[in-house]
C-alpha cells in the first residue's frame, strides 16, 4: 500500500546531488531554522502560499477571491498571506493572473512519485545516477520515505539521503538498507553557536553521525560554510578533527553561501536573516578545503548552499 508524503519540489537531471544524473526529490519539513536556508518553503510540513511581489500588479482580485480572509493587505510586502489564517482553497492563486501566488508543497502518494522517478530510468542507468531524497528533512516522513526507498531498490536504483541528522537513531536503523549514499549535514561543532543560528542544540545530530560512520559507507559530510558563522579556518579545522578523530568519515564537500533563494522569503511574509550578507564562490572555500591534508580527509567545494 502506497504511503502519502508531503514535497514541495521534485527536481529532474539534476548533477549536483550525487552520482551521474538525478531525480531529487524534496520532502516539505524541518525540525531545524537555520539562518541561512535556502529553501524556507521546506521548514514547515504544511503546503503554504508564495506571494511574488514583483509579479504583482496590485489588482486585489486575490483579496477578494480569500474566502477566510488570510491576505494582509497593510504588510509593506505587499499581498502576503497569514498562513495561520490559510486553508489552502487556492482561491487566491486561481484569481491571480499574473502568477504572483503560488502553493508550495503538495501531498503525493509514493506510488505517484515513483513513477516520475521510473520515466528517467534509462538515464539513471547510462550514467550511474539514480535519486536522492533531500529536503527539508526527509526522515522526518519515514514512513512515507522507506516506501519510497523500497520501491526504487526493488526496481536497482541507485539511492541517496541529505540529511541534517537530527531526529532519533530508530530513523536511520529503518533507512539504511535502501540507501546506497548518505549526505550528512555538520552546521557546527560549538552546541551553543549551534543552537543559536540552527535552532536546536548538536548533541543528537553528533552521536548519529559517530553512529552512522561506523555502521554504513559511504557517509559524505556536507558543511554549508556561512559568512561571520563558520567560514574560518578555526571553525572548520575544528570540525575536521572531530571527524578526523571520532569518525570514519573521510570525505567532505564544503558548500559556498549563496543568496539565490532569499526572495523565497519575502514571498512567505518573512524576513530574511541573511540579508545584506555576500554570498561566497568556490574560489573563497578553496583555503578551507586545503585543511583536508592536515586532518587526512578528502574536502572538495561544492555548488552551493
């Protein structure tokens, strides 16, 4: 029987998620803020309303067309929408003809989502590929998830899981033998610089990843390197040597702040944390991955976080 999962996107012949080209599939759901996400659309579970004031011509049909009036029209953001006021009827964006309002998230059946996955099954095979499961925080729908692993081992598909890690260990246990890869999220090794910008402390997320090491391969350690947070050779080092000497994993792929979803944030009504910070490129996370040799891990640079 086919389980219901909550997504907000779902990202085909993509290249930077994993091996060869992929299908991402992006669970809706975070337990964790971090002040820099690029995707707050994932933070909460429900589906909500984007409101794109560039593409807003101010006509008010959206007002008019709420039936439980969730549009606030005194917001200096223009037409957001109160969520807690929201019932997600879409009258708001049926109304909108100029493609201001948008739903994002949507609730699939994995038997639905599989079948996406399976159209691209030849170019998982000619290139290795396969799907990864990102997020939000794809265990937090495991249910929904081992089901959806299931079926893609089934049909030898290769598979992949981002995770932030923190969520009990029982989640993994379940996991585990779906996957073929893992992306594990390490923010910070201060708790308390952690819970400050994340939003919850790194006890949990520390002991899974120490678990994880020596229970699966391979584990790959994503670190989103932030300016002012963690972009410093002394933060970084100090998370290398944690890994270095706790864990069994030896590669690491650093991932470069950029600012290409902070529009995302005024289109939930929200302010963006982040804002006025540069975003970083390659070249300035190359110092950082030179700290690979002295740690004896393999730090690459990638895309972007």
């Amino acid at each position: 029987m086919a389980e219901n999962l909550t997504i907000f996107e779902l990202e085909r012949y993509a290249l930077e998620d994993g091996p060869g080209i992929r299908t991402v599939v992006f669970f809706k759901g975070c337990n964790l803020h971090c002040l820099w996400c690029q995707n707050p659309e994932s933070q909460q579970r429900r589906p909500q309303v984007l409101y794109y004031r560039k593409q807003c011509v101010g006509c008010g049909k959206c007002v008019e067309a709420c039936p439980a009036g969730a549009i606030d029209t005194a917001s200096d953001l223009g037409f957001v929408t109160i969520h807690d006021r929201c019932t997600l009827c879409a009258s708001c964006v049926d109304a909108c003809f100029y493609n201001a309002r948008r739903i994002a998230g949507e609730v699939r059946s994995s038997e639905d989502i599989m079948r996406e996955i399976m159209k691209d099954q030849s170019f998982y095979e000619n290139s290795g590929g396969g799907v990864t499961f990102s997020g939000g925080e794809p265990l937090l729908q495991i249910e929904g998830l081992v089901d959806l692993a299931s079926r893609c081992r089934s049909e030898e598909i290769h598979t992949a899981l981002e995770t932030a890690g923190s969520v009990p260990w029982d989640r993994f246990e379940r996991i585990l033998p779906y996957m073929n890869l893992i992306y594990f999220d390490v923010k910070h090794i201060d708790p308390l610089v952690h819970e400050r910008v994340v939003g919850a402390p790194n006890g949990v997320i520390l002991n899974n990843l120490l678990r994880l090491s020596r229970e699966f391969e391979p584990v790959i350690v994503r670190i989103p390197v932030i300016p002012g947070i963690n972009d410093s050779p002394e933060v970084i080092g100090d998370i290398c040597s944690f890994l270095s000497t706790r864990t069994r994993v030896r590669k690491v792929e650093l991932l470069p702040f950029h600012r290409l979803g902070s529009g995302k944030y005024a289109a939930l009504g929200r302010e963006d944390s982040m804002e006025g910070v540069p975003s970083l490129d390659k070249a300035a996370c190359l110092p950082l991955a030179g700290l690979g040799k002295r740690f004896g891990l393999d730090i690459t640079v990638g895309a972007g976080h």
